[in-house]
C-alpha cells in the first residue's frame, strides 16, 4: 500500500489530469505546485526576503525570477522558497494520503517506503495538440512553449536534486501517456498504489 | 492490442525474468539477445568477417570484441552483426506475438504502433544480492560487475541508437523491479499489452 503519490511530468503531458484524477479516485488530498508556491510566497516571508515580493510579482513566475540570478538576495530568495516548499512536502508526507505533482518531491521523498514516484511522459505532437487544446495558441509555436518548459524543469530538478530529471531510475514508474491514454495511466498508477 | 513487447533492463533488475514470465503467460515467442547473437554469429558470415571469428570466440563476449576497436575489422564485424541482428529483430516485429529482450529493440521498433516499449530497472542494493543468487560470487564485488555491465549497455545503446539508455521517454512504461515486485511488474505489462 502506497499512501504518498508524487507525480512529476513533462508540460502538456496531462499528468496532472492523471494526477488529480487518481486523488479523487482515492480520496486522497491533491497537492500541487502553485498551491505550494502561493503559500510559501504569502506566509510568514522573512523581512529581506520580503523586498524581493514587487520583483517577483512583476515576472511571469518564480522559476524565470530564481533563474535571472543565482547569486545575492534572488538566490537567498529562491533557496528559502525551496526550503519552505521542502518543508511542506515532508508535512504532506507526514500526513499521508496525498497526490504531490511536481516541484521535486520525488526526491524530497525517495526514502519513503510508502510513497510510489511516478513520471508522466509523451511526445511533442501529443503534448503540443493537448496546450493548444487547452491554453490555446500563442504568438510561440507550442514546440517552442513545451520545449521552453521542460527545459525549465530540468535545470530546476538538477539544481536541487543533482539528477538528471526524467530518468527512469529516479521513479518507481513512468508511462508514456500519449501512448496509453490518460484513463489507463490513472488505472495502474491506482493498481500499484494499492497493492498490499 | 500490443502484440509485440520489448523490454530493456538494467543487470540483475530481473527484467529477463519478467520478460520469460510475459511470453510465456501470452503464449508469445521469447526472443533474447544471446539467441540472435547466436544466430548472427553462425549463420551467412561473410568471408572478410569470418576471419575475426577466432579472436571473438577468444573474447568473453561480442560486447567486449566490438569494444576493444571501434575501427578497421573490429568496427566493420560489429557493424555487420548489428545490421543483422537489426534485421532479425524487424523479422520477428513482422511475424508479431513475440518478447524481445535487450539489443536496442525499442529502438529499432519505435515507429510500430503495436510494439509496448518496456524497461526495467531496480536499485543498487537489490540487483547486488540477485546476481550474488543467481550468479554466485566473483572476485569482483556485486556493485562493481553491475556498474560495468550497465555502463557497457549505455555505450552499446548510445553508439548504435545516439539517445540515452534508461530515459523515460524512450519507452511506454519504465518499472522499478525492486520495489515493485517482479510479479507485479509481469501483471502490468500483460494489462497494458492486452488492453485494446
């Protein structure tokens, strides 16, 4: 029995669909990034943390402010976001019964001997149709947009984790979702969590 | 219906074992590496590859031949025996219903739609104490015989295919045997196999 589920995913792969879809199926709680984010920004930020919030409200999103500098005050801001964020997913963990998507938490997680890591993955002309269908077009083409993101998440992963993201050996599942369909991946994703 | 499953898998993460238990469960062919060698080895060679075939029986294995030089004779055998082996795999795709086991399968097959790309992996720890079952002791330790052997599929995959071994996105569903169980595993990828 697998109470924790982390899912990590490639942008526009629907792993969080597949996510959301199996903490309702389970009744377990749904955790995600911008949730994680929004409460590590608004709570209890440190007063030379705090100078940063205009810059960092006036950009797109955290990770474009964390990547502009590594160094000074956007790298005290990014490393106390992390540990706030960190902080939070070991509380979830805590409490078990939940579905984390993204930000890491497989491998803030890895020791857990109850939590089942997964990876959702599938190819551009799937993902590409799927951000079309759901965010609609942009001035970028949606290769662009994906390729961007994950991009992104792979320089994020490796400099907190110091893994290469998507590696197989880093889950204890991965699915192509483009392949299998997201109805199938929510069934083994639930099949394995429930095994005894 | 994917009647054709390849599956990939790190050394002494069970994958061949899982692999045995699939065909055999489906009543599919089981095709694995050491056969195709074989019957590349025996069968057809040309007369300016035979004459390698005294040094390569003097080596432990083909891997280790084609290693040695990557130029003049050696490249040229190693070169003739993938394409033939590329095309035994393409054989057995054609003829569908079948397992195929390591080789770069997944590759050579990535455009068929009715082929499920597998790849097994499993920690350290658990494929240490398997191949120390399996195998017996050597005078090298566990850790160190898996770590040559898995870096030696990395090169092989990487030269032949230039992608990288063990990436998610290179296969349908990746599986981590250890944690998962090798019956578990088998169960999955007959599921995802058999599902319309």
């Amino acid at each position: 029995m697998k109470n924790i589920i982390t899912v990590s995913r490639e942008f526009g792969s629907g792993g969080r669909s597949i996510a959301k879809e199996v903490a309702k199926r389970m009744g377990y709680e749904y955790v995600d990034v911008e949730m994680i984010e929004r409460i590590a920004q608004t709570s209890g930020l440190e007063p030379e943390i705090k100078e940063n919030a205009d810059e960092l409200s006036r950009r797109k999103n955290l990770f474009e402010f964390a990547f502009a500098g590594r160094e000074g005050k956007a790298d005290s801001m990014e490393n106390y976001l992390w540990n706030r964020q960190r902080e939070m997913i070991l509380d979830f963990a805590e409490k078990g019964n939940c579905v984390i998507v993204g930000r890491c938490a497989d491998y803030i997680l890895r020791d857990y001997e109850n939590a089942l890591h997964v990876f959702i993955h599938a190819d551009m002309e799937y993902r590409a149709q799927r951000i079309i269908r759901l965010y609609g077009e942009t001035d970028q083409t949606p290769e662009k947009r994906l390729s961007d993101k994950d991009k992104m998440r792979k320089a994020n992963y490796k400099y907190h984790t110091d893994r290469d993201w998507g590696v197989a050996q880093n889950y204890d599942l991965t699915l192509n979702s483009g392949k299998l369909g997201l109805e199938q991946c929510v069934d083994i994703i639930i099949s394995l969590a429930t095994t005894e």
